[in-house]
C-alpha cells in the first residue's frame, strides 16, 4: 500500500457500505437475489479486509482508445473502450513469481459518459473462491487521468455481478488480458 491511511478508519468504512450492500440485497426490489431467496439471504460473503491489496496504480491513457469485444453470460457481445491500462505492484512473497508488476486494462461503454472506469478480472480465486464468471470494480478517478497519474485500485471492493446470483441477468465476462496469474484474496467472495 503506498499511500498511508488510517487502516481502522478503512476497515470501518468498507465494512459499511458491505452492510449497506447486504442490506440492498435482502430487501430492495432490484435486488439480484431472486424474491424466492431473500428469506433465507443472511448476507454476502467476502474476504477479510486487507489494505495490501489496495495499491497505487500508474495509468497509461489510450487517446484513441480500441474497441474491445467482452463476451456475456448470455453468449452476446458487448462493445466497450479501452481507455487505459493500470499498471500496479503486488507484495507476493508467498507466491513464486519471477515479478510482482501486473496490468489490468479499464474500460468505458462507448457512447461519451462520465462513467467510472470499468475493471472486470479474473485471478486465482475465479471459479474456486470467487465468481466462476470473475469480478469487478469500478473506479472513479478524482479527475480526467492523463499519462502517469496514479489511481488507486482497492481490490476490497471487487464484487461479484448480478449475473452470479441470477440467470436473468446477462453480464460481460473479463477479457483475457484481464485475467491475472495471481491470487487476490479480497473482496467478494463466492461460494
């Protein structure tokens, strides 16, 4: 973690909105707990809150971003933009990799919105611990990036889409660039 916070404070904080979170799928009507289930929902699972995976990433922004096909659920295609690429270190000492540098694109819908930047991935949780169909995470930058800036990726609020709760949700699926050769045990968990 490269920029110091007060951790206590970090805690409290993630684990409210995990409340409010929980709170939304038990009862609202847009809930992607299917009405049949929410008498029974006691709650999402997720892992314990951990500030080494909330790291400083370096962007690279694309000035003519590319299209990217993600495959659905649903077997569709949605088109989105390859707005930037985030490039972060991991402490991974218990894991033998020759480097703790990792990349993971951000994405935006095309049409022009002020959308936060769109991060789907897969890790070595995927299908085990976590969402067989991946994560995500949204991430709103304070301002427009430009090349260098540093944004920070929190994967403690990695979720699980609505389409891991419900067959009538369709959601894209992480594109293989995003798929990471690390495990990131944080976040949503999926049993």
């Amino acid at each position: 973690m490269s920029d110091s916070i007060d951790v206590d404070r970090y805690r409290d904080e993630l684990e409210s909105k995990r409340a409010e979170k929980d709170e939304f799928f038990a009862d609202h009507p847009q809930s992607p707990i299917p009405p049949a289930e929410r008498d029974d929902f006691n709650g999402l699972d997720y892992f314990d809150p951990d500030p080494t995976y909330r790291v400083s990433a370096t962007a690279t922004v694309h000035d003519d971003p590319e299209v990217v096909l993600m495959d659905t659920t649903a077997g569709r295609e949605m088109r989105y933009l390859r707005v930037a690429t985030l490039e972060f270190e991991l402490d991974r000492e218990d894991e033998d990799l020759e480097d703790g540098t990792f990349e993971l694109a951000a994405y935006q819908q095309e049409s022009p919105n002020e959308e936060p930047l769109f991060v789907p991935f897969r890790d070595k949780t995927t299908g085990q611990q976590t969402y067989d169909g991946g994560r995500y995470m949204e991430l709103e930058p304070e301002h427009d990036l430009a090349d260098g800036d540093e944004i920070i990726v929190d994967f403690n609020i990695a979720y699980s889409p609505f389409c891991a709760y419900s067959d009538t949700f369709d959601c894209p699926l992480p594109p293989e660039e995003n798929w990471l050769e690390v495990t990131i045990p944080a976040g949503e968990r999926h049993e």
